[in-house]
C-alpha cells in the first residue's frame, strides 16, 4: 500500500488534535518531540524555547517541578501558539476510570485544561480511556496508549500490545496513537510515538534502551521523542535541529 501523506492522514482522523498535528509535522517539516525532564520552572523554559523552532510536541512532566505554579502553564501555552508546537503532559495515567478523570481534571496540574495529548497504560482496560475522554473529548484533546515500552525486561508481551491496539481501535475520537518502539497498527489514523531514541545509542544505567533516530523511524515511528540526547547536550537547539533533520529525512526516504 502507498504511503499516505499527513494531509491524507489527518482527513482520515476524527480526532482534532491529530489532525492539528499532522499539520504541524508537515508546515514544520519536523517529526521531533523533545522530552524535557527537568524539575525547576527555569530549566524548562529555557530548553522549550530553545527547541521550539525544531518540534512538532513538547512532552513535560510537571509534577516533577519543584516551583511549579499556573505561570508556568501560561508561558508554555504562549511558546506553543508562538511556534506552533502541541503540548503533551505525561502522567501516564493507570488507574480505575474515576480516579484518572480526577488526576486529569483536577488538583494543581488541572491536565486537560491545557495540555492537548496525555497517555495512559492499557493496562487498566478500556475504563481508562473511558474516564479520560469523559473530560478530553469535548475539549477535542488526544490520548497515547502505552503500546510497548522501551525498558530492558518490561512485562509487555506481543499479546498485550495487540490488545492496546484494539482497545485504541474502540476509541478513535479520542486514542490518536500509540506510545510505542515502532509500527504496532497499520490504522493511518494513528500516529506513532517512539521514545529511547538516541544518536549515540546510549544506553542509561536505570533500564533505558535506546535505538538511532533512523532506526526508530524504520521501525515505523512516525514522531521520534528524545530527551537527554537533547537536552543533556552543550547545545540543545542545535541538537534539537540535527535530530529533526535526521528524522525527517529518514521519515522521507522510507
Ligand atoms: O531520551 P531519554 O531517555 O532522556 O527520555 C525518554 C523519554 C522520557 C521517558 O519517560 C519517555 O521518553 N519514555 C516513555 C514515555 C511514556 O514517553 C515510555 C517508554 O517506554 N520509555 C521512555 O523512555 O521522558
């Protein structure tokens, strides 16, 4: 079968934020999500704004923010009208329906009213999704199932990745993809989120494993995140501009 363009693939979505979002990826030419895990107001902004020219996401963790507070979330909002980015908050949820609706809504993070993508764990069974698109769906947000994971000896069986797939399969207006190590769906609605993705291919002394920016998108990435290959190096912008070159020629050349 052909490969379909963005374009194609966003009329195909019945979710607004994927659509959004194939249409950044084209007008950006970028297929990069930079995960800044950093616990201080500062260093967050500094690094978003740094890699903003170059992303199509920005995936925080802001309950990892030491002086976290809704000044943070106002400036994130403004850089990502600025240059035309989607904000994704991981907190991959894996609880029972009500308490996720709750941790999405409420509390200081209060997560969907700003953050346009979050994940969950399948896991849980389709009530997560259930209790999540309860309040992310009429705000048009989207959501990523853990499809696979990227840690040396994680429990994910082939079985269970399948299961997720259909389980996101139920939910098309609202599940737009899939956190996973490659292509785990032929569905063109569904978009790819590949993380343990690194130039060097380093691994971390925590479990982390981590494949090259070419070989996430062979595998089927269609949007490659990475985190310390950019933000842990001298010069993150720069950085942040060769994996975006990298993974949208190898995204084009596939
Ligand atoms: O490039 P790194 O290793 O510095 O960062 C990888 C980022 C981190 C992880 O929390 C995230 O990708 N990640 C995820 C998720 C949920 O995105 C799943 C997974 O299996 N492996 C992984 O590294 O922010």
């Amino acid at each position: 079968m052909p490969k379909l363009s963005y374009k194609q693939r966003a009329e195909l979505s019945k979710n607004p934020t994927a659509r959004r979002l194939f249409g950044i990826m084209e007008e950006k030419e970028t297929n990069l999500c930079v995960a800044v895990d950093v616990t201080t107001k500062k260093e967050l902004l500094e690094l978003a704004e740094a890699v903003a020219p170059s992303i199509c996401v920005l995936k925080t963790r802001t309950d990892t923010i030491n002086d976290f507070d809704e000044d943070l979330i106002i400036r994130l909002q403004r850089l990502s009208e600025k240059h035309n980015f989607l904000l994704f908050e991981d907190h991959t949820f894996a609880d029972i329906g009500i308490a996720v609706r709750h941790q999405y809504q409420d509390g200081i993070y209060h997560i969907a009213d700003w953050a346009d993508i979050i994940n969950a764990h399948p896991i849980v069974g389709p009530g997560v999704i259930e209790g999540l698109k309860e309040i992310g769906l009429r705000k048009g947000r989207g959501l990523l199932l853990l499809a696979q994971m990227t840690t040396k000896d994680n429990l994910i069986s082939s079985e269970y990745t399948a299961e997720a797939v259909r389980m996101a399969e139920g939910h098309t207006d609202f599940a737009i993809g899939f956190i996973s190590n490659g292509n785990v769906s032929n569905n063109p609605q569904f978009i790819h989120f590949t993380p343990g993705v690194h130039i060097n291919r380093e691994a971390d002394r925590l479990g982390q494993q981590y494949q090259s920016p070419e070989e996430a998108i062979k595998q089927g990435a269609d949007i490659i995140i990475v985190g310390r290959g950019i933000t842990k190096s001298h010069d993150p912008q720069a950085a942040a501009n060769r994996y975006q070159e990298i993974a949208w020629e190898a995204a084009n050349n596939f």
